[in-house]
C-alpha cells in the first residue's frame, strides 16, 4: 500500500482540537482486594483504542529543534509550562495551546530562524546571487522539500513544496532594500512558517488509506518513526527511522522491535526513561522541598542544596540500574546499593564512601534501605518541615505505586495533630483511628505510611524519635500482598512480588507513551505488553519493547473527512 499524502488542517483548527477533551482522576482498583481471579480479555480482533491529537511538549520541543537544526538555546523553557493530567505533563487532552504560548511558538520560530538562515542558505547558494533565478527557484524547492521531510517527519505533498516555495518568492520583496531580493529574508519566512506549522508542533497522524479490519487501518511507516523516537528520545526521527520509513521498513512488529532495541543502546533513550520517573515518581517535584524547608531546629543539617543531591541520587540508581544491569523491577524495590557523591553518603552516615562530587555506587545496610521508596529525596517530599508524614508516604504508595486513588477527604477537614515532643508521630496520629471522619480515608494511607517512620522528615534513619523506640510496623490492604509488615525495607519486598505494582507500571508507562488514559478498548494492548514484561521477568527495557509491539502503538481508526475517528469511544475518566 502506498503511503497517503497527510490531509491539510487549518492551524486554527488544530490548535482547537488540542483544546477539547475531557480531565479525569485516575481509574481506582478494581477488585476490593486483590484477590480475585482476573477475566482475561479476548483478543480476536485489532483494538487500537483512542489515538488523539498530541502536541509537543517543551523538551520534545527543544530536543527536536537541537536535532533539526543543531540549534541548542532551548528557548522552550521560557514557554508557559504544560499542564498535568494523569501525573504526566504529556497528556493529549491537558496540551492546550493558550494565546500567549502561541505567541511565544511564534517568537521562538523566528529567533530559531534568524540563527540558522546564514547556514542554510549555504544549502541554496544560486539563491545568493540571483534569488529570483531558475536555479534558485529549483534549489529552494529541493531545500523545502528535504528540510521539511525532517520538520514536518514525513514527505511533503507537491502543493506543500509549492506553497512554501512561493512565501520564499514573497519574503524576496520584504528585506530592508524593497528593490533587491532578498534570499535571506525568504529562506527565513520559510524556516519561521515551517516551526509554527501543525505539522511539526503536533504529531499528526492518519494512517494508511486501506483498512485492515473495520475502521482500523496501520500506521504508515513515518507516522511509527515519529511514535518510536518520541516515546524512546522525545525527539525527531533520526536518519535511520527516515530511512527505513522511506523503504516502508516500519510495517512489521519485528522490524519495529528492531529499532526500538537499537534506540534503546542510544544516551537519549536514557534521558527519555529518566523523565518518566521523574513524573511517575514526583522526583522533579523535590526541588519544591526549598518552599518549606525544614525546620532547622529539628534539621539543622538540611541545606535547600541538598534537594539537587536527592534528585539526582534516585535518578542515577534508576539509570544505573535499568541501563548498566538490566534491571527488573523487583530490583529497583529491593536492591541495597544507591548512587551518591561524597555529600549525600555523610548524610545517609556512609563510611568508607564516595571522596568527591561523582556520584558512584554505594553498598547500603540491607536492613535500612531497599530500593528508590527509601532515598533520602523521596522521604523528604513526602514528608513535612518538621516531621515526618505518614499520611503523604502512604498516599505515595497506593496510589504511585499501587495506581490506586483513596476516596476523596470530607469536606471539613480536621486540623492535622500538633506536633507533640513527648509523643511519637504514630502516636500523635491516632486521632485518625479515632475520628470517624478521618477513619475511612487514612485506614488506607496511614499503616502504609507507618512502615517509613525508621526516616525522620530528611530521609535518615532513626531508631527513636523524641527518646521513644521507634514502631515501624504496618500493613497493606486491599492489595494482592496484604497482610502485616515491619518497616519499609519488608514493605518494599512485599511490593516488589506484587502483580498489582507490576500492573501499575505497565499502566503508568503506557500513560506516558501514549499520552493518553488507558481505556476499556486497551485491554488487549495492556495485555499484549503485560505479557511481554512477565516473559522477561519484569525486565524494564523489555517493557518498553513490549510497548511498541501493541494494537495501541501499530494502528489507529481511520479518520473520515470530518475529521473523526468513527466509532472511537470516549475517553475513561
């Protein structure tokens, strides 16, 4: 089948398409404990689920125009920040296009341009003697051709080419000098039109023109590139993808599976694993610690310095672990190693540690520490200025890890417990056993939350808090590995043998793939991958092969001239 010439969209319309759809909490649990035996779905027939609209976001953006343009001021970081939906800042639904970032798209386009134009024009060199030449004329079509082929991540139809060739005739006359032409001016009214177009702020996708059953219809070979190096680098295609997508090499689950091996050996998929844990995890929100600090009467030793430390020790284990040892994800629940520099391992009281600023590996008491849920970053977030807080630990857990949502709090909220120094924090907080306004909500975050009080409020460990023995004991419910537990490190081996964690790791990172809320048409695709990732043994990189070999990532329902994808059900909140 041939590859389809993309349908030409208005760019006003596109940017309302980005602004409709609907927000939704996290689906709960669905069984009460766990326990029960799960209905397999029937996968007969190809259920791509929903495929939206799905725009940059700012580091996709700044990755792309480096990779396109070599261009590395990553002026996206001036951008007004995206909104979250689902925990992920690359939901679909929540990457509305406001006035402002619009203009701010249209600002960066042409200091992008302004920078680049000089180099470019190197590419059409009869254009700067005589821009209003044949030869200039054929150069810059083959110039808009080529370079859009790479912006937009797909050829250009022939009108395409000849649109923009024309701007280039029109910017000729707009230079400082109305009686000379002026190649610059052009070449840079073309790169600016190109980098505020639709066709490369969104991913733009209609698949193929034949159906392969019903409504579904294949992905072409460019639209899975763009689909490939987004979810593994969160940037463009590189030569490779072009160039298999070119040969329409993109077609099959194996040779799709091939490069999606290959990318995974490349430094950016690296980068694009650390940005899902970093939103998985709440890692970039550490830095928002320094607002309250904490109490330098209870901590004198905590310095807002710190935060960065804590950040970056969780996110170098991570990768050290998923891409130096190959890591499952029991491991990444259990193992006694993390990875500082010589500050953080006087903090954790390391001896023999690290002497410098490298961060390196560092073997840790089995019996204190257990994977990422007991760094030191992590306790400290979910923690309060002057204690520790089981209620945010807890809440953590089951709903990050365990991707279920406690019911919501009433609507008078008691005042939290007074910080009393003759009591412990779990003594303090058992007004929430006793309120029956409380009970209902905290009987699911508190004995979770419980487990991590050996850590004080800056993630060290303690054996007593105010000169009383520390009770660390917990246990979980409503899960598939309930039952009593004694401390975080029990806690974290408990949930590193849970399927219900396993599932929610599958579930978090086909959010962050898809951009989107898994729906009831998904469960093939979720089984597909789940699959994948228990044959592995919950390898991770294995998971995210797994990921591109799906319904949801190969295929999509075919869109009819209004614009629709007939039959596509709505969303799930």
């Amino acid at each position: 089948m041939a590859e389809p010439r993309a349908l030409r969209w208005p760019i006003g319309l596109l940017l309302l398409a980005s602004c409709t759809g609907q927000f939704g909490d996290l689906p709960a649990h669905d069984g009460a404990g766990g326990g029960g035996e799960a209905t397999a779905p029937l996968c007969t027939t190809i259920e791509p689920g929903e495929s939206p609209l799905r725009r940059m976001t700012r580091v996709e953006y700044d990755n792309t125009i480096f990779d396109l343009l070599g261009d590395d001021s990553r002026p996206a970081r001036g951008f007004v920040p995206e909104e979250e939906s689902l925990g992920f800042n690359n939901q679909a639904a929540a990457l509305v296009v406001s006035p402002l970032l619009a203009e701010q798209y249209m600002t960066a386009a042409e200091s992008i341009a302004a920078r680049a134009v000089g180099r470019l024009l190197d590419e059409v060199p009869s254009c700067r003697e005589a821009a209003g030449g044949d030869a200039c004329r054929d150069e810059i079509e083959a110039f808009v051709a080529a370079f859009g082929k790479r912006a937009f991540r797909r050829p250009l139809a022939a009108d395409e080419v000849a649109e923009l060739a024309e701007l280039f005739r029109t910017g000729l006359t707009l230079g400082e000098a109305p009686d000379v032409a002026d190649a610059e001016t052009g070449l840079s009214l073309v790169v600016q039109a190109m980098l505020q177009s639709p066709h490369f702020l969104y991913r733009v996708e209609f698949g193929m023109p034949d159906p392969v059953e019903g409504d579904v219809v294949p992905l072409t070979s460019y639209e899975i590139a763009s689909r490939l190096s987004y979810l593994l680098w969160g940037t463009m295609p590189d030569d490779a993808l072009f160039a298999a997508a070119e040969q329409g090499a993109l077609g099959t689950a194996e040779e799709i599976e091939a490069h999606a091996r290959r990318m995974l050996e490349d430094p950016r998929a690296r980068e694009a694993v650390k940005s899902f844990h970093r939103q998985w995890l709440g890692l970039e929100k550490i830095g928002e610690v320094a607002a309250g600090g904490k109490d330098p009467a209870l901590y004198p030793e905590y310095r807002d310095e710190l935060l960065p430390l804590f950040q970056a020790e969780t996110e170098a284990f991570l990768d050290h672990a998923i891409f130096e040892e190959d890591a499952s994800v029991s491991t990444l629940f259990t193992a006694s190693y993390s990875m500082m520099n010589r500050e953080l391992a006087e903090l954790y009281g390391v001896e023999g540690g690290p002497r410098g600023d490298a961060f390196e590996r560092v073997e840790l008491d089995p019996s204190r520490r257990a994977g990422f849920i007991t760094h030191a970053g992590l306790l400290s977030l979910y923690a309060k200025p002057n204690r520790s807080s089981p209620v945010h630990r807890g809440r953590f857990v089951r709903q990050s890890l365990l991707c279920q949502i406690p019911p919501p709090p009433p609507d008078v909220v008691p005042e939290p417990p007074m910080v009393d120094p003759t009591k412990t924090t779990r003594e303090q907080f058992s007004q929430h056993v006793a309120d029956p306004g409380c009970r209902s909500c905290h009987k699911l975050l508190d004995p979770i939350g419980f487990g991590f009080e050996h850590y004080d409020a800056l993630g060290r460990w303690r054996d007593t808090e105010n000169g009383i023995p520390v009770d660390a004991s917990g246990e979980l419910t409503q899960t598939d590995v309930d039952g009593p537990f004694d401390g975080a490190v029990e806690l974290a081996h408990r949930l590193a043998e849970s399927e219900q964690v396993r599932a929610c790791v599958v579930k978090q990172w086909f959010r962050f793939g898809h951009g989107r809320a898994e729906q009831g048409e998904d469960h093939c695709s979720i089984a597909q991958a789940t699959e994948a990732f228990e044959a592995s043994s919950y390898n991770i990189k294995a998971l995210l092969v797994a990921l591109t070999q799906t319904d949801a990532f190969r295929y999509r329902r075919a869109i009819d001239a209004s614009g629709a994808a007939p039959g596509a059900p709505e969303g799930e909140p």
